[in-house]
C-alpha cells in the first residue's frame, strides 16, 4: 500500500506545472498533505468531502479539518 507521503514528489511538479501555467493556488487548485494517510479508496472516502467543496462550494466542517502542509 502507498503512502500519500510518497505522493511529495508528483504532487510537487504537478503544482510547479499548473503555476507555469498560469493557474493560481488557492484559486483554481489545492495541493494538500494528508499526513500519514494511506493512498488507498478508504483513505480517499474519508477526505472526499474536501475537494467536493472546493469544486462545488459549500461550508467546510471545522471538524473536518485536517493538517495541511505546503512546505516540505
């Protein structure tokens, strides 16, 4: 099974191409670090809610919330 800590690297050139291209963090895209979550469907369910509001709007649960980082 993968770790989404493994997913640095990829995540970090994905990121670095989207603000060659132009597109704006925060905005249009949102890299986040999940830390120590594994990179699996039941990991992914349990953070669904966070990039569906994001692309669909809505409030956030505070309780929700999670550590994110955008530092290495």
């Amino acid at each position: 099974m993968q770790s989404d800590r493994r997913q640095t690297t990829t995540h970090e050139a994905v990121r670095a191409w989207l603000l060659e291209q132009g597109v704006v963090e925060g905005a249009d895209f949102v890299v986040r670090r999940c830390e120590g979550a594994d990179h699996n469907e039941a990991s992914w369910r349990a953070r669904l809610r966070d990039p569906l509001t994001f692309l669909f709007g809505g409030e956030r649960d505070q309780a929700y919330d999670f550590k994110v980082s955008n530092e290495e």
